[in-house]
C-alpha cells in the first residue's frame, strides 16, 4: 500500500501539531503540508499534487472550512473537518465532507476515521470491479494459452524471480508478473501485501499466529515493512466485548 499524502490546514498551530503528530507517526501516512493561513492553501493545493485527506478546520477567518471546501473538493480524494462546533455537521455534508471529527481529536479516533473512509472507498470499488470483472485470464506457456481465473478462488500471488505464483484452493499457476503489476491491478480490493513477497486475499485467510497467516494448506509469513495496513484491518474486523 502507498502511503497516503495528507495535507492539514488549522489556523490554530496547536490543532496542527496534533494531527502532524498522528499522521507522522503512522507508517501509512505522509504529511506533505500543513496551512495556517487557509487562502494560502487555496492558492498551493493543487490536483497535482494527488493529496489524499485534507482535514480542514471550520471556524477560520478571511474564509471558512465550509466555503473553502467547496473550492478544494476536486483536489482531494477525501476532505475531513476537524472543528470544535458541532453546529457545522449539516453544511460540512452539504459539501460532500467524508467525515466530521470534534475537537479535541484522539488519536485512536482519527486513526478509526481515516481507516473507515478507507473502507468505505474499497467496499464501492471492490463492489464495481466484481460487477465488472469477477475473473481474468493469465497467459501460461508458450503456445499463446490463456487460462480463467476466479478472482474469488484466489488463496494469495507469491513473487518468484520474475515471476508471480497465482496459489489457488486448488492449485498454483506461474505467470510472468511482476508485484507492482499484481498491486495496482487489485487496488482497493481485499488483497493485501502482507511480505515482500506475497499478496493475500484478506478473506481466505483462516487464521492469524503470531507474524504468520494460515490460508488453506500454506502458511505465509508477515515482513515487518508490509504488515501494518493488514493488521489494521485484522484489528477493525475482530469483535471484542464492550464490557
């Protein structure tokens, strides 16, 4: 997973602080600028910059969240308000907000908003790849076969050299791949990277040991560098009692 470019923008410097500390301190995030004065933002933030949440504060002078929003809206995936007033939550809607956080911001809290934007998003794209590509085809040897592959009976893709181990409930098909070409493909998708070498499908795996994923009869290992975005999904997915 990259990590997702966030941009800040608070005319309070202390508000700033805390949420550059909880995105720096999450390996997932990066924080590419942070914004005192909101008409200055307005006139940096551009589409190319590809930013992904802007959280923005409401109550600010010259301009508000609220107005300011409606002009940054195409330059962000996700806009989140961060205000102290709960008076702003129906025209922080109005203008597409994906979520409304009030100060003062926990950090398990703003970490559990970002994770839910992101799995609302997956879930829309997940739902549209299935309804338009539920399998796919893979050349395999060297007389121009092509082979059908449910993408709902994938265990995980493990690289090999050059190339990529398709590991099914049934068998394993050695195609010329590389990672980056599996990754982007299932973008937004149940599949994680869990290893430098492996990409699993988050619903085939049965059973989570220690830095380990039992899928079927493998056991696949979790790489330090990889094993965060999938941990945290394993983390909103397990009940645990409120008492």
């Amino acid at each position: 997973m990259e990590q997702l470019r966030c941009v800040v923008i608070d005319d309070e410097k202390h508000s700033i602080s805390i949420l550059s500390d909880y995105i720096e301190t999450n390996p997932n995030l990066t924080l590419v600028k942070t914004y005192v004065d909101p008409l200055v933002a307005l006139s940096e933030i551009s589409i190319k910059d590809k930013i992904d949440f802007i959280f923005l504060d409401i109550d600010m002078p010259d301009i508000t969240g609220i107005e300011l929003a409606k002009k940054l809206v195409n330059r962000a995936r996700f806009i989140v308000f961060t205000t102290a007033f709960t008076k702003y939550a129906v025209e922080a809607f109005e203008v597409d907000a994906s979520r409304y956080l009030v100060k003062p911001i926990s950090k398990p809290k703003f970490i559990k908003t970002v994770w839910d934007i992101l799995e609302s998003e997956t879930k829309k794209i997940e739902k549209s790849k299935q309804s338009g590509r539920k399998f796919f085809f893979v050349s395999i040897g060297d007389r121009g076969q092509r082979l059908k592959i449910k993408k709902s009976k994938i265990l995980f893709f493990e690289s090999e050299k050059n190339y990529i181990n398709i590991v099914t409930e049934e068998t394993k098909y050695m195609v010329y791949l590389t990672m980056k070409e599996v990754e982007k493909d299932f973008w937004g998708t149940l599949f994680y990277r869990v290893h430098r070498s492996f990409f699993v499908n988050a619903e085939k795996v049965e059973k989570v040991i220690g830095n380990t994923l039992k899928m079927g009869a493998y056991i696949v290992p979790m790489g330090n560098s990889y094993k965060d975005s999938f941990n945290e999904f394993l983390e909103r997915k397990t009940l645990r009692s409120g008492r």
